[in-house]
C-alpha cells in the first residue's frame, strides 16, 4: 500500500520539529529514513503508526486519510528498537495477541502464527518465552508479531541496534528477505547508513525535520545533492577540500591541487568551492598527481586505509587493495580520479 | 563462595541481642501447652487446657465470630487497596493528567501524617456520613490510610514497565484498557503481591481504629477480642489463656511472613526482573 505524508507538521509544546514534510512511499517498497539522532526520523515513524498526532498535514494509506485515526484503527505493524515482547507471554501468544484482540477464531490463530512463524524460521521456538531467547530470535518474534495481521505498513525502529556485529548482518539480509517474501510496504528508521544502503529501495536523508534528498542507495551515493548527503553516505567518510575557482578551474591554494571543473558548469572566477573525493577515488587510477604524507594506515584484511596529510593540513582518505609498501610518516604522490570529484558551493549545495 | 570475613561473629552478636525477643516468643509458645507452679516460669505438666476456648465459648466467649470479622476486615482492605492502587498507580504512572505532580506530591505528604494527628477528622467525617460505629466506616478508613502507601508503591512498580510494551500493544490494535489488563499487569504483578500481603498483616493487626471509631459496634476484630481477654479485672483472666489467643492471632500472620518472605521483599525492589 502506497504511504503518503502531506505537509505533515509535528511540534512538542510549541517546537516545530518537523515542518511540512512531504514524502511518499511506494506500494511494496521498503524506504530508509536516515538521518542523525534528533533529525526527526522517529518522530515521522510515530506519527505514522499512530503514537504522535500530527499537528498539520496528513498522513494517507493508500486512499485511507489517518491522520486523525487511533493507533488500533490504522493496521500497521510496528518492530520496536527493543522489541517490546510480552514478557509474561510464550512465543505463541506473543504472535497470536494482535489476532487475539481481533476475536478471531482459535483454528484461525494457530494457523496464521504457525505461518507467520515458519516465515520468519521460529517455528520452534514458539513454547518459549522471550527472555529465553537470543536477540536475533527476539528481533524474529516482534517481526512476526508485527506481521501476522497483515498491516498495510510495516515500521522498523532501528531493529538493528541491539545485535551484536554478526547478528546484524545475518538480520538484516533477513529481514529484507521476509520484506520482499511478504511484499509489503516498510519504512526503516536508522541512523546506520550500512543499514540502509544495504536493506532499503530507497533512502530518504533527513536533517533538522527536513528530507534533503530521496533516492535509490546507488544513485544517492554517486550523485548527493549537497554535501551533508555525501559526507553522511559512504564509509569511510568522503574527504572534502576549500578551494577556488580560477579560469575554470578548480584550486586549491593551500595544496597546489588543481582540478577541472564538471562539463557544462560555468563560475565566476574567485568562487569558493568546497571538492569532496571519496576514498576510492584516491591512491590507485587517476590522472591528477597529489603529494602528502601519510598520516594513518589501517589494515582491514582485503583492504587498507589511509589517511594523507597535504601540505596544509588537509586530509585526503584512500582505500586501495592491501599492500604493505606504505607506512605511517612515508612521503606519497597518489593520483587522484578528478572525474569522480563532487563539487559543492559554499553553502553546500552540489554544482 | 568466598567471603571477607567469618559469618559466625555476626551471628552471635545477632542472637545476643535477640535472646530476649527469642525467649518470649519461646514461652509464648510453651505456655499455651503447659502448666507451671506459681511463681515460677518453668512449667511443669503439659496441658492443652489453654486451647479450650477454640470450642468452649464460656470461658472467653465465641472466638470464630471475631476470627471471621477479622478475616472480612482484612480482605474487603485488602480488596479496597489493590483495586484503587493499581489503578491509580497506572495513572499516575502513565497518564498525562493535570496536576499530576502536585497529586503525587500531596499523596506522599497524606503518607507522613501519623494516624492519631488524623482521628480528629476522621472521627468527624465518620459522624456526619453516618458511619461512626460501624465496620464499613472502619474498613474505608484503614483502607484510605493504607492507599497512599499502596499508590506510591504500585506507581513505582508501574514505572519500570517499558513504554514500548505499551505501545506494540496499542499497535497489535489492542484498547488502553485490554493493554493494562492483559499486557501491564502481569508484568507488576510481584508488586501487586507484596502490596496485598503488606496490607493484609497491617489490617489483620489494627487495633487502634475499630477501638476509637467503633467503640460500643456490635462486632468485635481479634485485636480487640484479645484486649477483653487480657483484661486483669475480668473473672475469666488467666495469663496462660491470654497467650494462647495471642498465639492464635498471630499465627495466621506468622504463617504468612514465613511462607511469603522473598515475595514481601519485593516491594522495596521495586520492580520486575529482565
């Protein structure tokens, strides 16, 4: 089912946090909203599923306006940051409450929670109770417990945070497979953009109550509208240099790192500009030549980073495939890929 | 285990200073059995004599109408102090209701008067509702006095109870109502437990309200049953009597802590386990 938020307004005791905000998500999808903590993203996922009023807008399922509708009314299933499981309750119950409270029928119960069990692989573990769970089965039982009664919408909390490394990375292809098994539409909250770039069809990067920019993982990581997007997407970080422009080329005075400007791009002489070049754009194929010293090397196994201090400071980061030529204090001239550079103005916005 | 020091110093300093309190519960229990000479404290034949009043009314009269008042005293308080605490407490709790704080506040300062600062007042209202002299004035009074203690407590109880759980509930489509009953209170119920038991042993023990409230009632609580009993000027005193319905009054209580102890703790914990 389609989700659509119109001009949706949220205040606590008169703070505007979220000033109409338009989003729309599609049949199906599964949408990540990421952003840091305090930018609003948990605050739009409660008011989707009932738990904040909205002060302005509206919030539509499909044709269905509810923005004014109680949580009970609005059939979406919710995974908690903690789970919320019921404690007191097994497994089964667990999974069976939502269709408990709809008074259906006992044969039907059993039915769809042994379904929606065999689904999310717990099937076995349905005599137990939570506490004698491993958190990755807990994470299965509220996502199940969220889906047995078929919602419109599914809402993840950051599902993720509690996991421990290895676990995350087993949940998270996880719940993307029972995402698409059930095709249903979700909304991931997460502050990880691994999280999102890895589960979601699309991700909507959200700062101060605002969505800057909405789109598919590949395109928002190749093509960032500005450059709080590009330095919140990628891992490591992208690197950004202050420069100029001088007849219609990019310098940097401070480094002596001259960079052709996009094609088509035409600015004034003297204009500041800020470059930001990803890790992978540095240290291996590349066609302009920048000196500097190695400040930090970091081996991951198949990978090694480094960071390169140029002559005023500024740091340039490089991933490249292991070598182990290169120490910490060793002087380098590494190409640098100019067409893969990002340019933004001062006010952050992409050229 | 391995400890930082010996048990047995503390254990003897304990037993020390509880000797007296050790031997009176002893004789307490011995000479409901037994018979001694006069003048001395060792007795010297068992009895169980003392026992008759269970089924001989003359000696002391009926005991089993002022156990069954007793037992009706204590659980219509016990009754009154859980429905109106665990509720209340959720509210407080959970609620966003005016005055909330400002109620909480007075709540805690109701809990700081001692009883007999109240009587006055108590004894007033009871006079102009009608209920001066009577069980019910009596029950609702010890029960009142009990609530700010029982919402306090159960308030705390509430507290630990996450949020979340409250909310997959609303969202699973379940009613405020179907939530607190079948999803929040079980999760205090070692609270609503030990609040039960604390207010059973405190009602089971009143003696001072039915004595001032209900002074010339025609139905008589145990406490007061035992204070004709012991009274040196009545024909019937007996000191050996005396104790045997102490005993008997206590037991039910005695019994209580023994089998309860680790629940009772409960309440200053505060909480459910993970």
């Amino acid at each position: 089912m389609q989700i659509v938020l119109k001009d949706f307004t949220k205040t606590f005791d008169g703070n505007t946090v979220i000033d109409r905000m338009n989003l729309t998500v599609r049949d199906g999808e599964m949408l990540a909203l990421l952003g840091p903590s305090g930018c609003g993203k948990s605050t739009t996922l409660f008011a989707i599923c009932g738990i904040h009023r909205v002060n302005g807008g509206q919030i539509l399922f499909g044709e269905r306006d509810v923005s004014n509708m109680p949580s009970q009314q609005r059939n979406v299933g919710v995974v908690f940051q903690n789970y919320a499981l019921y404690p007191h309750m097994s497994v089964f119950d667990n999974i069976a409450f939502p269709l408990k409270v709809r008074n259906d029928s006992k044969a039907d119960i059993a039915r769809d929670v042994r379904t929606i069990a065999e689904l999310t692989h717990i099937a076995e573990l349905l005599g137990r109770r939570p506490g004698q769970l491993s958190g990755g089965q807990q994470q299965r039982v509220a996502l199940a417990r969220a889906l047995v009664r078929k919602p419109d919408v599914l809402l993840l909390d950051e599902p993720l945070a509690n996991l421990d490394a290895k676990l995350r990375l087993e949940m998270r292809s996880e719940i993307r497979r029972i995402q698409l098994e059930t095709g249903i539409t979700a909304i991931l909250v997460t502050h990880d953009q691994v999280e999102a770039m890895s589960m979601c069809d699309r991700i909507a990067i959200m700062k101060g109550g605002q969505i800057l920019q909405i789109d598919a993982p590949k395109d928002m990581y190749h093509n960032p509208r500005t450059s709080f997007v590009a330095g919140f997407l990628g891992n490591p970080p992208i690197s950004f240099l202050d420069g100029r422009t001088m007849d219609g080329r990019f310098l940097d005075e401070g480094t002596g790192v001259t960079l052709p400007l996009p094609a088509g791009v035409t600015v004034a002489n003297g204009t500041g500009l800020t470059v930001g070049i990803r890790p992978e754009h540095f240290g291996h194929a590349g066609d302009v030549p920048v000196r500097g010293k190695v400040v930090f090397a970091e081996t991951q196994g198949r990978e090694n980073l480094y960071d390169v201090a140029l002559p005023n400071g500024a740091l340039l980061r490089s991933v490249q495939p292991a070598r182990d030529d290169v120490r910490p204090g060793d002087e380098v001239s590494w190409q640098l890929n100019s067409a893969a550079a990002l340019f933004f103005t001062e006010d952050g916005r992409r050229l | 285990m391995t400890r930082n020091f010996a048990n047995w110093p503390i254990v003897l300093v304990l037993l020390i200073i509880s000797t007296p309190i050790i031997i009176m519960y002893a004789f307490l229990v011995i000479d409901t059995v037994t018979t001694s000479p006069p003048g001395s404290a060792i007795p010297n034949g068992f009895t169980l004599s003392h026992w008759r009043f269970l089924i001989d009314p003359t000696a002391t009269g009926d005991v089993w109408r002022p156990t069954l008042t007793t037992i009706l005293f204590t659980a219509s308080i016990v009754v009154i102090v859980l429905g109106i605490s665990s509720t209340a407490g959720y509210a407080l709790s959970r609620l966003n209701m005016p005055f909330r704080r400002y109620f909480l506040a007075v709540v805690l300062v109701m809990h700081a008067f001692p009883l007999v600062t109240l009587i006055i007042g108590v004894f007033l209202v009871l006079q102009f509702v009608g209920l001066y002299n009577t069980l019910t004035g009596v029950v609702l009074v010890k029960a009142g006095l009990m609530l700010p203690f029982g919402i306090w407590i159960m308030k705390g109880f509430y507290d630990t109870v996450p949020w979340e759980i409250e909310m997959a509930g609303v969202q699973d489509g379940a009613s405020r109502f179907t939530v607190w009953r079948k999803l929040i209170l079980p999760q205090v119920k070692p609270g609503l437990f030990a609040l039960a038991l604390f207010a059973a042993i405190d009602a089971w023990g009143e003696y001072m309200l039915p004595r001032i409230l209900a002074p010339s009632a025609d139905f008589e609580v145990l406490s007061i049953y035992l204070n004709t009993v012991s009274d040196p000027d009545s024909t019937t005193y007996n000191f050996n009597l005396f104790k045997s319905v102490g005993l008997f009054y206590t037991l039910p209580i005695l019994a209580l802590y023994a089998i309860f102890r680790d629940r009772l703790m409960n309440i200053f914990g505060g909480g459910t386990k993970g």
